[in-house]
C-alpha cells in the first residue's frame, strides 16, 4: 500500500484542477455574454499598466501603512507558494523535500526566506481583520458587505493565518524528525529553520510517531488548504488576485475623463448640423440598444470589472454622493452586476434573455444612476481600474433615450441643447445678454 498516498495525492490534484479549470471557464462564459470590446491596441503600454497598477500596486500606495501591509501579504502568499512546486512533485513522487538535496545549502537560506514571507502575512492579516470587524471604518461597515460579503472577507483572511500557520508548525516538526534521525527524513538534512525552531519547544517532547503524525496532518492540510483556496477563488471578492492583470491591461489608455459616445449618435447629430451629409434613407441600419439595460448590452470590460472587484470601497468613500446620503454606491453598482451575471449562469442559455429581469430596475433603481455627477472619483481610485461610471453611463443612457425617463431639469436642458445650443434659456444671438445684466 506504499503506493496508496501517490494515488490519493493524485486524485486530490486532479479534481482541484478540473473543479478549477470548470469554475474559470463558467466566469469566462459570463463574461462572453457582453459585446466584445477588449482593446488589444498599444501593447507596450498596457503591459506597463500591469507592471505598475496590479503587480506594483501602484494606487495602494496612496495609504502607505495599509498598502505596506497588503503588498506583504500579496507578495508574501505568492512567493510561499512557490514551495507548493515541492509539495506537488513530493506528493506526486512519494519523496521527500525533493528539492533539499540539488539546492544543497541554498535550500536552508530559500525555506528561511520563505518563513519570513509567512509570518509577514500572518501578522498583516491580524490588522486586517481588526479593521473589518472591530474599527469602525465607514467603507468596511457600509450596508452593501453585510452577510456574505464580509463573511467572504474574513474567511480568506482567516485561511491564510491557518495556511502560514500549517508551514511553520510542518518545518518545525519536520526539522526535529531530521535532527533525530527517523526514517526518510534523516535523508533530508536541512537543518533548524530559524522561525520554526521557536516552536520545538512545544512539540520536541513528543514521540517520534506523534511528531510524524504532526508533520504529515501539517503537510497534507497545508497542500489541501492551497488547492481549496484556489477553487474558492472564482466564487469569492478575491478573484481579483487573478482578475487584477487582465482587468489593467485592458483598461483605457485615454484619460479617464474622456467619456465614450455611440458612434451612431455621434453621426447623428452630425447630419442635423449638416443634413446634406446624411445618407439615404434606409441605407444605414439603426442601433439595436441605446444604452444598456442588461448585461448582455454591457462591454466585456464591464463584466470583468465586475469580477475584478474586491468591495474595498475605496470608490464610495470618495463618491461625493455617497457622502450627501444619496443612494448611490460605486461598489454596489459593480456587486449587483456580478449578481446578476450570477443569477443569469443559473438559468438555461435559452431562457436568459427572457427571465422577467434586468440589471437596469431590479439590480440597479433608477434613483442610485440619477445621484450619479460624473465626476470620475470612483474611476481615479480603483486600485484596479475598473469603470463603475461607465456602467452607470450606459444604464442612464438606455433610461433616458430608449424609456424616455428623464427628470424635468434634464429634460429642460437637452431641449435648451437642440434649440439654442447651449444648456441655457437663451437664444443663439442672446445668449451674452447674461453679462451685461450681471454688470
């Protein structure tokens, strides 16, 4: 039965990979439910929007002590698991520490490291964990995280305590098998790590068969821990781990003030200055949509900015309305469009665009994408460049031009618009009688 913990270890692996590969592959198909508008212009300069939004974190830094702490956990939780490399071939091969003997005194130096690495990101998850739930910071205690949100947030921060937790007490009790000789471990001669040895006081008056016992529950929930933590990715705020880079490379390179028109109106407007530029009738076939009023209307970009989001908040705490006590949230106008892509994957293909609902109304209310004043905070403060604004845009644009649902005022202004090309009640040839009556 030598060969029982390969096969185990081998089952155990392939099933965290197909349940992963299928978890990803249904966020793709969400995703594809948009119109395809992922820019692939400008290379050189989107991959250096990777370099420096997702993996240097750039905007994080805006915070320093905080952004401190994420990067070492961000950095941290990845390079430990570059160890996960010997776990799989020692699982899958029946050996032990693999790597100790070709490293040779590289090897002490790289696990050393690696302990380093996981007590940084098990100290910086505690704060974290005070902060969400017992300090009273507004963008963490907002309505929006209650129940499964903040849930979501604290198992992960949790899981990763439990994972770094698991590899020093496997080193600790591995170490001391070592120095006592017993059986394959003597073979693996690294010597005391320098954190884990501060926990062989506890564990070195155990038998060598406890200590086996330790080492092995250690390894085999520290690997299992990692492949659980990986397929809990696709349903969790923390996708962005993986969403952060494909959501930065393809976010615009433009400013973000710029604001994208339809084409179609655009022209429009231009055959009304000029109708002798406008083709013949029928020629040209009208849009389908003004706007959005589901997500199958929204951009790919649209649906992986939801995705990508990880509900910091950081977009509501700089909403000026949100700060007025208007309903709008920037995070939540990126939660309910993840929801409702959610909802829509449990349906039939066939039956998704016609379910009674739809993001504009049910998940989104009209009165949330009025609040809204354009003013881009939301969009400058993503840590990840995700758009909520232009979601919003794309709701309001259906609401207004296909429902023709507008309030008095902004119905008053676009006819001022079309008539006197200006937002205000005065005629074309009056329209600086203003100035002199304020004189």
């Amino acid at each position: 039965m030598n060969w029982f913990p390969q096969f185990l270890f081998l089952l155990i692996l392939s099933t965290a990979i197909y349940l992963f590969a299928k978890g990803i592959g249904k966020l793709r198909s969400l995703i594809a439910m948009g119109r395809p508008d992922l820019p692939t212009d400008q290379p050189a300069k989107r991959w250096g929007q990777v370099l420096r939004l997702a993996l240097g974190q750039q905007k994080m830094f805006r915070n320093v002590p905080v952004a401190i702490l994420h990067l070492i956990i961000y950095v941290g939780f990845i390079i430990i698991n570059i160890e996960v490399l010997e776990i799989l071939l020692d699982g899958l091969t029946g050996a032990h520490r693999l790597f100790s003997g070709p490293l040779g005194g590289f090897y002490p130096l790289l696990i050393n490291a690696f302990e380093w690495l996981a007590l940084g990101v098990l100290l910086a998850c505690i704060p974290f964990l005070i902060r969400r739930n017992l300090m009273s910071i507004p963008r963490l205690q907002a309505t929006d995280l209650k129940g499964w949100p903040r849930r979501d947030a604290n198992i992960i921060l949790i899981t990763e305590i439990v994972l770094m937790s698991l590899f020093l007490l496997m080193n600790a009790s591995d170490t001391l098998l070592q120095a006592r000789g017993v059986g394959h471990y003597a073979h693996a001669i690294t010597g005391d790590f320098t954190l884990s040895s501060y926990l062989h006081p506890f564990i070195q008056s155990l038998s060598d068969q406890n200590l086996i016992w330790i080492e092995r529950t250690a390894w085999w929930l520290h690997i299992i821990g990692i492949l659980a933590f990986l397929n809990y990715l696709p349903y969790s705020k923390h996708l962005h781990i993986l969403f952060a880079f494909p959501n930065t490379y393809f976010a615009p390179l433009n400013s973000s003030g710029k604001m994208s028109n339809m084409p179609s109106i655009q022209q429009e407007v231009l055959y009304a200055m000029d109708p002798s530029a406008a083709p013949a009738a029928g020629s040209e076939a009208p849009p389908t949509r003004f706007g959005a009023k589901d997500v199958q209307d929204l951009g790919q970009k649209n649906l992986l900015d939801a995705f990508s989001c990880t509900e910091c908040g950081r977009c509501s705490a700089a909403c000026p309305a949100q700060h007025t006590g208007k309903l709008l949230s920037p995070r939540r106008i990126m939660m309910r469009t993840r929801d409702r892509m959610e909802d829509l994957a449990k349906l039939p293909i066939d039956q998704r665009a016609n379910d009674g609902k739809s993001l504009l109304h049910d998940y989104i209310s009209v009165e949330e994408l009025r609040a809204c004043t354009t003013c881009q905070a939301c969009v400058q403060e993503c840590p990840v460049s995700i758009n909520p604004l232009d979601i919003i845009m794309q709701l309001r644009r259906y609401q207004i031009m296909e429902e023709s649902q507008a309030p008095a005022e902004w119905t008053a202004m676009f006819g001022n618009v079309e008539n006197n090309f200006a937002p205000w009640k005065f005629a074309p040839d009056d329209r600086d009688n203003w100035m002199q009556s304020s004189s």
